[in-house]
C-alpha cells in the first residue's frame, strides 16, 4: 500500500442522457421519442458537466460532476459522488493511461 497517495491531476464528468433524435420506424423508437423529452436534455446541456469540469472555478483533482436532476438524467452540473469503486487508484491510473494512448495525450 502506498504511503501517500497520489493526487488526481483531472477532473471527471458524466453528461446524463440527451436526446440524439432517435429516429426510427420501429415501435421501440416511437416509444424512445414520447419519453426521451421527459427524462433527456438536448446535446448542448447534456455538455455542460464537461465543461464545468473542464474550466469551473470550483473543480479540484478528483472531482466529478453530472446533473443535479433526478438519477442524475438531466440538469445543471453539481458535484457528485464517486464510488469506492469510482475511487480504485489502479482503475483510475489504467484509464488515465489509456486515454492518453488513444488520444496522444501526455
């Protein structure tokens, strides 16, 4: 076990459901384009979480965000709560790892 942990150097964010106009024939997707208004927001507030974690003044290392709605579908960004598992250092070091090889990202 580490002594001293290391500290997040990134911010996390979660965009809840949009709605990406499901379009289809199908009674599946008539029944997604009734419900999806109720519980989605569009592209564009389902993007603030991102960018609140991105630039907000209030984001430390290791924070979260996503909508303050009910079961966090739609809303405006609050900071939310991570899991033990959310928390796991060697998950947390692997995504970060991963991400930066698939982006080129230092």
């Amino acid at each position: 076990m580490r002594s001293q942990r290391r500290r997040a150097s990134w911010a996390f964010a979660y965009p809840a459901l949009f709605d990406a106009s499901v379009k289809s024939r199908a009674l599946i997707g008539k029944a997604f384009k009734l419900v999806m208004p109720l519980i989605s927001q569009s592209a564009s507030e389902g993007a603030r979480p991102t960018l609140h974690a991105s630039l907000g003044d209030d984001v430390r290392p290791g924070y979260y965000f996503g909508p303050d709605g009910f079961s966090e579908t739609r809303g405006a960004p609050k900071r939310g709560f991570r899991s033990k598992a959310a928390r796991d250092q060697a998950v947390e070091d692997r995504l970060r790892a991963v991400s930066c090889e698939l982006t080129g990202a230092a």
